[in-house]
C-alpha cells in the first residue's frame, strides 16, 4: 500500500472575508473553538497522513508558524511550509508541492474544507489505486457555487466549473488524491477566464486518460470562504462536531 504525503492550501488574499482578512490570513480565523487551518489538518491525520506541506501566501503568512510550530502537538510527525506568491488558483498553488511529493501520493485539501467524520476509507482505497486520482463528492444544495461532476455508474462522466445550470447537486469538494502526474498536468495550464489555474482542469485531464475515480463524503461537509459560510461552519461544529473518527 502507497504511502500518502498531505498538502493543505492555505493561500488566497480572502477578498470575500474583507474587512476581516484585512489582518489575519482567513484560515486562521476561528470555525466555533479553534483556528480554521485545524479542521483540514485533522482530517489528513485522521487519514493516517503523518507527512504535511503548509501551502500559504500574503503579508500574514509567519502567523502559521507562531500557531502551528512544527506541528508536533497536533500529532503531525512532520509539518513543512511553502509560500505562493500572489493569487494564481488552487493548481498553481498545488504546483508548488513537487518536491515534497517527491514522486508520490498526495492528499490535497483546502483549508477552507471542514468536514463531520473523516476520509479514511477513501484514502486507503485511494493507496491501493495504481495510479491516477481520486475526487471526493458531496451532494449541495447550491452546486453552481463549485465545481459539479456528472456520474454514470461507478464513473465520472463530466466535471463543470461553476455551471449556471447544474447537470446534478454533486459538489467537487475541496479534498483531491493525486499521484505524481498531477505535476506534468499542472506545467501546461493556461489561465482561466479568471486568471487562475483551475483545479477542475486537472481533475478533466485525468478524467480523459481514464483514471479518475470518486468517492461520495459520508457526513456533512462545508467550506468556510463566506461570511455566511463561515457561520454554517460554525453552527455545524457546535451542533455536531468535526473530523469525527467512529
């Protein structure tokens, strides 16, 4: 069974939490009782991921490591840290993860992502998988704010970035499993209309080699980019807790 390095984005400028990312970077603001950069960490080491890459940006970035230290009392046996500059998307800041990965498994999660219960099913699936990656699913009620997959049987059929007319209320979520390939796919991306190297790129060019696989998330799941998301976050920990392991 493959060995799975964890990476956690944590860049953005957090403009849809202005005033309040005007001093602190958004990941650091509090979901109900603690930083939000903790949730997705629990998540990786509730997956057994023990090897984590912190990847942020901005003028708040050392406040990671006065919080996070070496990441030792959160149980990770080894935190590293990289710095994107400026705000290039989710698969530019994941391009900067190659030599951690060095040559293989990564479980990437954004650390807007805040989930009930945990993924290890999917990570040990995901370590028995040849190759290619993994997308994990979540059916929303509001789908057109992310990216959206169609599913015929046990297989993705199309991936759509914020569609105005949703094929189906399945969420792409913010946690990705990826094999080394991910890197060669990233080199040759061209912006988007957002000036931004998307993720649903990678995952559409995966999709068309064949070697795409998903999972669908057993709990709730939310992100916490909004003010109004942020509040959801908040509620649903308070009600039910988070990285919930039974």
């Amino acid at each position: 069974m493959d060995k799975i390095r964890g990476v956690v984005l944590a860049g953005g400028l957090g403009n849809r939490l202005l005033p309040v990312t005007k001093v602190t970077n958004k990941h650091l603001l509090p979901v109900y009782d603690r930083p939000m950069i903790f949730y997705p960490i629990q998540t990786l080491i509730n997956a057994g991921i023990e090897e984590i890459l912190l990847v942020t940006g901005g003028q708040h970035a050392g406040d990671f490591l006065q919080l996070l230290g070496n990441g030792t009392e959160l149980g990770i046996r080894k935190l590293q840290y990289t710095y994107q500059e400026g705000e290039g998307g989710i698969a530019d800041a994941l391009s900067l993860a190659e030599d951690f990965a060095d040559g293989g498994k990564i479980c990437v999660i954004l650390g807007d992502n805040i989930i009930q219960r945990n993924i290890r099913g999917a990570a040990r699936a995901y370590a028995e998988q040849s190759d290619g990656a993994k997308i994990l699913l979540k059916e929303v009620p509001d789908p057109e704010r992310f990216g959206v997959a169609e599913t015929d049987g046990d297989r993705v059929a199309n991936i759509v970035e914020k569609p105005a007319n949703p094929a189906s209320s399945l969420a792409v979520i913010g946690i990705y499993f990826y094999d080394s390939v991910v890197f060669d796919i990233i080199r040759p991306l061209k912006p988007s209309q957002r000036g931004e190297l998307e993720i649903t790129d990678v995952n559409n060019a995966y999709l068309k080699k064949g070697n795409l696989t998903f999972d669908v998330l057993d709990g709730w799941w939310t992100d916490a980019g909004t003010f109004e998301s942020l509040h959801r976050a908040s509620n649903l920990v308070h009600d039910g807790g988070a990285n919930l392991v039974d």
